[in-house]
C-alpha cells in the first residue's frame, strides 16, 4: 500500500477515531471542553448580535432584545430563504456529483495497482495545493464561453473541484480498511451477490462514505470566491448574501445570516462526529 | 418537529427560480438608441432584468426586491432580479472578464448601480451602451446641464449612464455628547486638536474616508474651486504639502494618536456607535436615519455639512455593452426617473435617497410632494446641504490624493 | 452428510510463476473429519476456496454429494468456509451474526431464534445473544463464528486454520469443540492446519500437500508412521533420514547395515526413523540387531524429553530419550542406539 492510499488518510483517520472516542479521564474531558469553548465562543456574540438593537459601548448587556434582523433576513423581498434552498441545492448535488466520481476512484486507489498510479494520486491531491481562485479564473473564462458562467449547474460543476479531493481521500481510506474477506464469508453462508450488497457491504461502508459526503457538502457549503466568480454574482449562495452584510458593518443581518449559514454546517458536523464515534466504538475492540 | 410543507416549497421555489436571462425579441443597439420608446418596451415585455448592486442594507434590498420589482412586473410584465454584491468593482471584474472571453451578448448584468472610478473604468474600456439616456421619456425631468449630473466624479457621463440619486457628504455626531458641533472645516480642525482622541477618519482608499481627506485637501487649497477641472501636478504640489502637513499634524490628537485608522466606515461608524469618537461621516446622509432605525446609531444622533461647502456626488444605472437584456434594462432605467419612483426611494420610510430629479421639471404638486417627504431627525435637510454643494473633483485628482495619503500620512 | 471428492484440481493465480495447486485429488467420505496439513504456502487454503466456489479451478471437477460444481456461485454450494479471523460481521450482534445464513435463506424469524440459541448451547455461549462482535474476546468470537457456520447445516464445513490465532490453552478447547460438535452434527470437515499435531489429533483422515499437490492421504497413524515418501516424512517429524542400498530385508547405510521387519516396496531409496523410537543405553555394547556404538555430540534439554545429537560411524543421529532416562548422560560420553527394525519405514523420492 503506498502512502497515499493508506498511511496518510489513515493517520488522520486515525485522528479522528481518537478525538471521536470517549475520551479517558478528566483531562482528557477538560481538554474537549475546553476546544468546544474555543469553537464555540467566537460565534455567540454573532448570535447575540442577531437579536439586539442598540447595543452601545459602556453597556455590558444588550440593553434591548430585537428580532427585527430575523424578521428582514426572512422576508420575501431579503432574498435569504431563496439563497438558503439554493446553497443546500447546490451543496447537494455537488456532493452527489463528487460522491459519484469521487467514490469509485477512492475504491480503485485503496484497492487496485495500475499504471500511472502514483500520478493520479498527485493529480487527486493538487487541487487542495492550487489556490483555488486561480483555479476559478481559468474555469470561469471557459464557463463563460460555453454559457455555464452564472448558472447553477455551472457552480454545482465548479463546486466539484475543491469537494472531489475530500471524498476521494476519504473513500479511499475506507475502502483500504474495508475487508473484502467479510463479502467471501457472507457468499459462501449462503448470501447471493444482492444479499451481500444489502446486508454486509452498504452497512459496513455507508459510515466511512456518509462522511465523505458530510465532508464535500460542508467544502461546496463555505465556497465563497468560487461561487462568486463562476456565478458571476447572479447565483446567491449564503456566503455571498452574509459577505454583503458584513462588508457593509450590518452586524445584526450578518449575525442572523451566519446563524442560518453555520446551522447545516453544525448539523452535519454532529452528524458525522456521531457516525465516526459509533465507528471507532465498533472499531476499538475488533483490532 | 417536522417542518411545515410551506416552507419546504419555499425554499425550493426559491432555489430553483434560477436566474436565467429570458430573451425577448432582441433589438440592435442602434434600434436602442434610435426606436421609439413603446418598440423598446414593448421588446422587453414578459423578459427579465438582472440588476446588480450593492448589497450590504436590508432596507435597499427590500425596496429593489420590494415594491421596484413589482411595479416593474405591473407595468411591464418584466421581472426585476435583484442581484446583490458586496462590492461594484466584482461587477467591473465580471465584465471585464466577459469581455476577455469574448462574451460580447448574453452577459450577465444588465443594469448596475455605479458612479466614480468603476464608472470611468467600464467607459473608457468602451465597456457600457452609450447615447440613449437622455433619450428616455423620463429623462426630461433630469437637468442636464447641472454640472453635478453631467459630470460623474469628473468624467463626462455622455449619454453612458442615468442618474438615479444625489448624494451630498456629511457628519454625524450625538447630541447628546456634543452640543453644538463645529461647522466649518477650520472649526472643526480646532475641534479635534481641543479633544484629543475623539475623532479618527477611515483610512483613503475607503470611498468615504476619501471624501473626508478631499474636504481638508480643499480646505488647505483655499476652496474647490483650486483643484476643478483636469489634474494638474503644480496645483496638486501646491496643496498636497498644505493638506498632508495639516493630517500629519493633526494625528497625534486622533484617536489612539493616530497610531492607527480605521480601514472602512463600518468600523468608524462601530467606533462613533460604542462612543469612542465623537464623529462619523458619510457621503449619504440618510444612512444616518437608517442606522438610528437599525439601531446602529443612538436615538441621539444628528448631522450637519461644513458651511464652507461639502461634496456632492450622483449616483447612476448603466448599461454594460453586452448585457443580455438591454431592452429590460432600458425600461427599468426609465422606470428609475419617473417622478412616482423617485418620490418613493426619497421617502425615509422606504429608502430616503435624494432624488437626482430637477424640481423645477416636474408638476408644482410632484414638486410639493418631494418637499413634504418627512425627514428622519438625523438626517440633514436636504435644502442645508444644497446651498453648500461642491462638484466632485474628477478621477485623477481623486487618485492622486488617495495615493498622497496612503505613501505620506498613512504609511 | 455428504461425501465431498475432488478430481485433478489445478488453480494458477494470474500472474504466478506455478500453480498454487495441482493436480489435487481427495476423497472426503461423509461425515468425516479429513484434516489437510501442509506448510505455509503450499496451497490449502487455496483447496478451500476453490471448495467454496470463491475461486474456479482452472481444471479438475469438484463434487459435493455427488453434484459436479462447476459453475454453482458459493451461495448454492452448502460449502461454509470458517478462517483463522473470525470475520463476524461487525455491525451485527452475536444473534444476528449466527442467524445470519438462515436469515438469508429466509427462514422463519421464530425457528432462527430458536436455532440459534441451541447453536450457542453447542459452542457452550449460552445466553450471549445481544453482544456485539466486539465485546467478546478472541475465543469466543471463534466460537461463534464456528456456530455461525454450523447452524445452517452446511454439506461441507471447511475449516482454515481456526486455532491458530487462539492461546495454547484456547487452542486444546476449540479444538475438542470442534471434534465434539462435528461428531454431534455430522457434517462432512475438512480441517486445514500447518501443525502436525493438531492434524492426527482430531482428524478421521489426514492429508498431507506439499508445494500444491496431495503428497500422503490416510487414518492419522498410518501418515505419521507410514509416511511413504521422504518428503512427508520430513513434514511429519521423521528427523533421521538414512538413504541406502536395499537387498532383500537389509539395508546398508551410512551408520551400518540395517535389518527391516517386512521387505520394503521396490522404489524405496532411504530408510526413515522418528527420533522418539531410537533407543539409546550406556556403554558401549553392542550386540544385538541394529544397535551401533556411538558417542553423544551435543543433548538438549525439552521438559518432558532431551534431544541427544548422537555420531554414529560418519553420519548423525537425532535421539529423543524421555527425561529421566537421559540423567545419567553427558556430551562425549560413549553409548549404544538401538533402532528396532519395526520403526524402521522405508521411503522413496
């Protein structure tokens, strides 16, 4: 196994596995609390921020609650709920798109030796070393000539440029962990090709693949430059809409805005903490 | 709890109204120029325009997205898109880079709010439809010959663009803090020496922080009227060593000595709302009005102009050369000048921007109806600031004392 | 109970320089426990998978009650293959993963249970139902994974290596549990193993394969004391191979002239002896058939015997004497060994 197949994403497997397992102690419990306060903290004040009106210098307290900024954020003409079903549709269809090229080239890597390998590996891994707006630039020169620039099938296709590498490293280190010797055993107990898909394949990889599907939804979910220079501004996702507000000094809309645009993210993020916990407990005892 | 179906809708409704160009019968640009109004408009029906602008206040985005668009689609079946940006210069970016890709029809913007350099950018690249503003109907309620409308920030608008709003510069300071603020430049230089550390500008090239540097640029030139016309580098020596020696004087009684600037007006206008300087300024004084309303700024908050004269500055819709739906845009721009339209923007209850109308042009009961507008207490009357105005000095100037400031007080 | 014959098996995987198995042929009687023993590598557990249908065999047929398999996915074989690794499904519990085949032949939920439970009886897991794989240690998940394999009466339960992961003292449980319960059920084993002590302990049958071809097949006793050939004989512990010149039932050999209780088959080229049968007596005595004077070259402690490396005239003998009898002993000293003519097998090759 090379490098890249198994050691690197294994090693932040590995990572993951130990941060998502019960940690040991009261250190170790001290230190997640700690991180979570660190993760969390910046982001209160944005959320008080969303719900005050006049909250001036010497005043420790907001001297007024207001939901003024969420009533403007949801009103039909703020353009917020409309970008909010387009980021989750084109986070979705990025991730499908990325999940369906993105997995069987994963397989094949983890599981396969060809020809040109190692070349493909480097390829899979550039555009997390390429500055993604240079990247963008090309693509939106072409994008332009061929009429995708400024649509949304044009952004879901860029979207899989920076999502693509995720789900690809991500798949390739389940499918090395993954042991084919499982399917052999179901077969020869008397489960037919289907059976074995059902029963044994999907439930034991659909864990490792629903996080690399987390993973390309949160990349596509915080595209900014790439979004707005493919979509040639006309296609709104969230980060632009909340990039206005916070340029223009708006911290109550921008607090409500980044409310709404951090919620998919943190749901996804408890989402995949919870799958990868419940695999590291399947996992801590079998090794 | 499950979520209701409504919104599920919604926000699928939303996410698939792509904005896609609908093509109505295309007209050549000469037809755009040269065709009676109803053909244009009558080509733009049931099509759309994608309208680009800045995006950063709720208040103007639910008056575009708001009662514009629907009396758009009233009166002419056509949908207004209402595209917003943190910044106008992505949308020069935008048709720059179409224009680099040979996309020469079916752009992206139709209509863009602009003035000032991003306006000078896109004309001089031969980027914008020209010779069909003072063609619109509406366009007769405009003076053209105010030099404040003819020129856009010394570049000759040439029939490139229409104007859509007057803006005059201003400071705001809390009553409640400051009685009776100074009210000439020279007053108010006195002021900030007297109270150190209770006023700071945002640092050049900040569009606003800008304006402020022009205002003592003039000030130490000894009047507006030093520094018009086309650039000159002898004028430009003689008051930059005045100018710059005055703001390298004067930091030491900035805020925080002048060790550091602002670097936009968000954060200025953050540093007068937390009461650690006593001014903000802007170049449009009803965000004043808006920013007590948000309750950005205190209950408190009122504005004045330098009675030794203030800038002022037009602000206008243009068409870019390739847009797709010239047509549309052409309508909504017409639809921008008319006296009902112009008169609900000015109202402080939609928007308050100052209507870039001529009064004189309209009927006396559309003129009273202008004059009636309420205004915000914040807000300065637009009479007080009028009587005060000073055109806008043009690009190079502008770019000259921004980079002026940047190598000689900023550093 | 069915008998399992394979006929010429050849399997060469893509890309390796000879077969992995060749020319194989074994006939398991049914319901017998036929061990297949061999070192690493030399193709057993390749006999297994092509057995359970995961490989096809380039040649050779294989029949399972009489049915060729050509052609049949694993699934239809009723040939259940249990490794060295337990392979229990991971996402399922103790229940689920015993239940698992039947499951897949759609067997009413109820009789499952039931199944089930008496299968966890059997491999003595009462009770353990609702754990999950990876809450019981290495032993029992051996354990279940044999139960798994067990409850759906498979035609054929081919066993690879399944002690060799376990401690010494696991390994002697597992192992009666497994002669225990293949006795109780009946099914057709065939047991793979590269220790040749596991493989006469619990087998009906043993079969011996070396470098991918069958090289012994019989009752554990007649292979381990009847090797036949060289090769098995060095396989089985017959440390001391004396090649030699055969006339009638005398055998000249590099430590003398050796006399053999039946005469030996026409191709015999050595004489082979198990260290554990050569005797060995002080002095220097030698009368006596087939006892030679010798001196001890080097003696090897083992706990419950002494290997003596003894010199006899110019070739070398391996002696294991039993521990008390090896006392009176020290290297150099002069004794006789006497090697009883019925422990003497003559091999060929």
């Amino acid at each position: 196994m090379t490098a890249f197949g198994a050691a690197l994403p294994r090693r932040a497997g590995a990572l993951v596995r130990r941060a998502a397992a019960r940690p040991q102690g009261f250190a170790a419990r001290s230190a997640l609390a700690l991180l979570l306060v660190l993760l969390v903290a910046p982001f209160l004040p944005v959320v008080v921020w969303s719900v005050t009106r006049a909250w001036f210098y010497p005043a420790i307290v907001p001297q007024t609650l207001d939901l003024s900024a969420w009533t403007s954020v949801f009103s039909a003409t703020s353009g917020v709920p409309a970008a909010l079903g387009r980021s989750v549709l084109i986070a979705l269809s990025a991730t499908g798109l990325a999940m369906l090229f993105g997995v069987p080239a994963g397989r094949a890597l983890a599981l396969h030796r060809f020809p040109g390998r190692r070349l493909v590996e480097v390829l899979v891994l550039a555009p997390l070393v390429v500055p993604p707006l240079a990247v963008a630039m090309g693509l939106h020169a072409v994008f332009l000539k061929i009429g995708l620039a400024g649509t949304v099938p044009g952004v879901v296709l860029a979207h899989i440029i920076p999502t693509l590498p995720y789900v690809i490293l991500v798949s390739a280190s389940v499918f090395s962990a993954f042991d084919t010797g499982l399917e052999d055993q179901a077969r020869s107990l008397g489960a037919t090709p289907s059976q074995v898909l059902r029963h044994v394949t999907v439930p034991l990889l659909a864990p490792g693949l629903a996080v690399a599907a987390l993973f390309a939804f949160l990349v596509s979910w915080s595209q900014y430059g790439l979004t707005l220079l493919v979509g040639s501004g006309r296609v709104p996702t969230m980060p632009l809409i909340l990039m206005q507000f916070v340029t223009a000094g708006r911290q109550d809309v921008a607090g409500a805005i980044a409310v709404l645009t951090v919620l998919p993210g943190v749901l996804a993020l408890v989402l995949s903490a919870r799958i990868l916990a419940a695999a590291a407990a399947r996992e801590r005892t079998t090794s | 709890m499950p979520i209701p179906r409504r919104i599920v809708l919604g926000l699928l409704a939303g996410a698939l109204a792509l904005p896609v160009a609908a093509r109505a019968a295309p007209l050549s640009e000469d037809a755009l120029r040269t065709a009676p109004f109803e053909t244009i408009v009558e080509a733009a029906r049931g099509g759309t325009v994608n309208f680009f602008l800045w995006g950063g206040d709720d208040r103007i985005n639910a008056y575009v997205s708001g009662p514009l668009a629907e009396a758009l689609k009233a009166e002419y079946g056509i949908t207004l898109n209402r595209v917003g940006v943190a910044d106008t210069a992505e949308v020069v970016n935008q048709i720059l880079s179409e224009q680099e890709a040979g996309v020469t029809d079916g752009g992206a913007v139709d209509l863009v709010w602009i003035n000032g350099e991003n306006f000078r950018t896109l004309k001089t690249g031969g980027l914008l439809l020209c010779g069909y503003a003072e063609r619109l109907p509406n366009a007769r309620f405009v003076d053209w010959s105010d030099p404040s409308i003819a020129n856009d920030f010394g570049t000759p608008v040439d029939g490139c663009e229409v104007p859509w709003s007057k803006a005059r510069f201003a400071l705001a300071y809390d009553s409640a803090r400051t009685a009776e603020p100074p009210k000439t430049m020279a007053a108010f230089l006195d002021w900030v020496r007297a109270n150190p550390g209770r006023f700071t500008y945002a640092a050049p090239p900040d569009f606003n922080g800008s304006a402020f540097v022009r205002h003592v640029f003039m000030h130490a030139a000894g009047g507006a009227e030093a520094l018009s016309g086309p650039f000159d580098q002898a004028r430009f020596d003689a008051a930059a060593e005045k100018a710059y020696g005055l703001l390298d004087d004067l930091e030491p009684f900035l805020w925080r000595e002048g060790r550091t600037y602002p670097t936009d007006i968000a954060q200025l206008n953050q540093l007068f709302a937390n009461s650690e300087v006593d001014f903000t300024f802007n170049y449009e004084p009803t965000v004043f009005g808006a920013g007590v309303a948000d309750g950005r700024f205190p209950e408190t908050t009122r504005s004045f102009a330098f009675d030794d004269g203030t800038l002022a500055n037009t602000s206008y819709v243009a068409v870019p050369f390739n847009a797709a739906n010239k047509a549309a845009a052409l309508v909504l721009a017409n639809h921008l000048l008319s006296p009902a339209e112009q008169l609900r923007k000015a109202d402080p209850a939609v928007w308050g921007m100052a209507t870039a109308l001529d009064l004189d042009r309209l009927t006396p009961a559309e003129a009273e109806a202008f004059r009636a507008l309420p205004r915000h207490p914040a807000v300065i009357a637009d009479e007080d600031l009028a009587d005060r105005a000073m055109a806008e000095l043009s690009a190079d100037w502008l770019e000259a004392i921004e980079k002026g400031w940047i190598e000689r007080v900023g550093r | 109970m069915s008998r399992i014959v394979l006929e010429s098996l050849t399997k060469t995987y893509p890309g390796a320089p000879r077969p992995a198995v060749r020319g194989f042929d074994l006939d398991l009687p049914a319901g017998t426990l036929t061990t297949l023993v061999g070192p690493s590598g030399c193709g057993k557990s390749t006999v297994l998978r092509l057995i359970a249908g995961l490989a096809e065999p380039d040649a050779g047929r294989i029949l399972i009650g009489g049915q060729p398999m050509a052609g049949i996915p694993p699934e239809r074989r009723g040939a259940v293959l249990m490794g060295q690794d337990h392979r229990l499904f991971p996402h399922m519990s103790v229940a689920e993963n015993v239940g698992f085949g039947l499951r897949m032949r759609g067997v009413d939920p109820a009789v499952i249970r039931s199944k089930v439970a008496d299968m966890l009886d059997l491999v003595q897991l009462p009770g353990l139902e609702s754990r999950r794989p990876s809450e019981l240690s290495g032993g029992q998940a051996q354990r279940v994974a044999l139960a798994r394999a067990l409850v759906v009466e498979p035609a054929v339960l081919l066993l690879d290596e399944p002690l060799s992961d376990l401690d010494p003292e696991l390994r002697l449980d597992m192992r009666d549990l497994i002669r225990r319960a293949q006795h109780q059920t009946g099914i057709t084993t065939l047991f793979v193993t590269h220790d040749r002590e596991e493989a006469v302990a619990v087998a009906d049958r043993t079969a011996v394969m070396l470098a991918g071809e069958l090289a012994r097949h019989g009752r554990p006793a007649d292979v381990f004391e009847r090797p036949l050939t060289r090769a098995v004989a060095l396989f089985m512990g017959a440390t001391n191979v004396l090649d030699g010149r055969f006339d009638g039932r005398s055998v000249t050999t590099s430590i003398g002239t050796l006399t053999l209780a039946a005469p030996p088959p026409p191709e015999a080229t050595a004489v082979v002896i198990r260290p554990e049968r050569i005797r060995l007596s002080a002095g220097s005595g030698t009368s006596g058939v087939n006892t030679f004077a010798c001196s001890i070259k080097s003696l090897e402690y083992r706990g419950t015997h002494v290997v003596a490396t003894v010199a006899a005239a110019t070739d070398m003998l391996v002696v294991a004497v039993p521990a008390e009898a090896a006392a009176g002993h020290g290297v150099g000293d002069p004794v006789a060994v006497h090697l009883p003519p019925e422990a003497l097998q003559p091999v060929s090759g």
